[in-house]
C-alpha cells in the first residue's frame, strides 16, 4: 500500500509541476503580446538586454541633440528674420539718402529726412537688442543682457560677448546658434572701419544740423550704406547655412533613430506571428494535459479488477 501511496503522489506532483509549466508559458507568451517586448527581465536574455540598454540611452542622448536643435533653429530664425527688418531699415535708408544728396533740397527738406533717419537708428538699435529665444541677447553672444549700449553722444557701442556660443548637435557636430552684432554691423569702406548704425546716426545728424555740405555728407554715405547692406546680407548667408546645416543633421538623426527602433524591435520586440503560434500550440498541450491527467486519475486498481 505505501508503494500505490507513493506511486499516486508522484504522479499527481509531476502532473501538476507539468501543467503549471504549461500555464506559465501560455503566461509568458500572453504577457509579450500584451506588452509587444520579448523580454520582461535582463536574465531571459542577458546579451540582448545589454545591447537594448546601450540603445535607449542613444534615444536619450539624441533627445538632448534634439532640444538643443530645436533651439538652435529657433534662434536662428529670430537672427533670419531679425536681420530681413535690418535690410529693409537700410534699404529706406539708403533711399532717403539718395533724396538728400539731390542740390535741389531746402534745408527743412533735409532737416526732415535726418529726423527720419533718426527714427531709423532708433529702430536699428532696438533690432540689434533683440532677444532669443530664450530672452537672451541675440546678438550679443554669451550676454543675457544688451547687446548694445549708448553712450553720451548717442553713439551705439557692443557690450556683448566676442562670440555667439555653440549647441552639441550629436555625433560630435555642433553649430553656432547666432551671430554677435560686430559680425555684419562692422565693415569697412575704403579701408576705413566703420559701423552700420554710426552711419545712419552721423548722416542724421548732419542733415540735421547746420553742415556745410549735407549733399556731400549723404552722397558719401551712400557707399557705406551700400557696404552695410551687402554686410548685412553676407549675415544673413551664414544664418541660412547654420539652419541648413541643422535641418541636415536632423535628418540623419531620424535616420538613425529609425535604424535604432528597428534594432530594437528585433532585439527585444514580440515576433507577433510566432507567439500567436505558440501560444496557440502550447494552449492545445495544455488542454490535452490537463484532459490527459483528469481521466488519469480517475483512474484506480478496483477499476481494472472488475
């Protein structure tokens, strides 16, 4: 009698050590269909869970590279669009002198034009404190305060930094995310530096006061209009090339990102199509386990003495 006891205890522990293995895979496989990831602990797969670590933290790393993109952009767009309202102020600018320089103008005449250039500087000196995105100087380089400054005679003069700082754009890239204002406010004319506002200020206010010439003075800064014009277009150049550039890196970083997503999923996704299957398998040796065992053991020794 105790080898029947002993027999039917094993039988039933076994039985059911087998069954529950059954459940827990139907489990398992649930669970990776439920989730869509293969792996629910590093210890199911230890390499493929070392190399799924590896690749989120480039997801993470890539969404800094994206933040300071997007930065990057923004405050390039503000100095694109910044510097489009510097052209049209000298465009004008450049047509009130070319008024000023006609003999045929009274002296109210010219008074007038130097007051709206006047104006102009005014609004040249605004845009040249324009903050970005952040609220900081976007001309003024490292500065979080003005770019420029006046001094007692009115004069506009940089108290930013020398340059503009750089944003990491992944993959050992980077770019500059603006430009400082001596960048495309200083030129030269005849070899001799000048400033793009000191020009407008200057002819102002010889129109404005009693000069000998002011068709002289607004003749002579037509040239350095014009090379303030074409200074300030050259900026504009080297903005666009910056948002190209990071347009070009954006790309290739959801190329990589896709590439990464696509490990990914390999590495540690559910192969939908097979764990249906198995599922579906092991539910079947499941039913039929458990259909087996109960007929089993309702089975006993008075049964086959009948």
């Amino acid at each position: 009698m105790p080898i029947v006891s002993t027999s039917t205890s094993a039988f039933f522990e076994r039985s059911r050590r087998d069954i529950k293995a059954l459940r827990s895979e139907a489990e398992s496989i649930q669970a990776q269909l439920g989730r869509g990831e293969r792996l629910s602990k590093s210890s199911d797969d230890p390499v493929a869970a070392s190399r799924l670590r590896t690749l989120m933290r480039t997801d993470k790393l890539s969404a800094i590279d994206v933040a300071n993109a997007n930065r990057a952009n923004a405050d390039l767009t503000l100095a694109d669009s910044t510097l489009s309202d510097f052209s049209d102020y000298i465009t004008h600018a450049t047509e009130l002198a070319t008024q000023a320089a006609s003999d045929t103008l009274t002296t109210d005449q010219r008074a007038s034009i130097g007051q709206e250039l006047q104006a102009i500087h005014d609004n040249l000196f605004a845009l040249a404190n324009a903050r970005d995105s952040s609220g900081h100087a976007l001309f003024g380089g490292e500065s979080t305060a003005d770019a420029y400054q006046l001094d007692a005679a009115g004069n506009a003069v940089y108290v930013g930094t020398p340059g503009a700082g750089s944003l990491p754009l992944g993959e050992g890239q980077s770019v500059t995310r603006s430009i400082t204002g001596p960048e495309f406010l200083n030129f030269t004319v005849n070899g001799t530096p000048t400033n793009l506002m000191a020009v407008v200020k200057n002819l102002a206010d010889a129109l404005q006061s009693t000069a000998t010439d002011p068709a002289g003075a607004a003749r002579t800064a037509l040239d350095s209009l014009s090379a303030g014009l074409d200074s300030v277009t050259t900026g504009q150049t080297v903005v666009g090339t910056r948002l190209a550039w990071i347009e070009m890196t954006g790309d290739r970083r959801v190329d990589m990102g896709e590439t990464r997503s696509a490990e990914e999923a390999d590495i540690g996704g559910t192969d939908v199509a097979s764990a249906v299957a198995k599922l579906q398998e092991t539910m079947t040796v499941l039913e039929v386990s458990q259909a087996s065992f109960g007929k089993l053991a309702s089975l006993t020794l008075f049964d086959q003495l009948r």
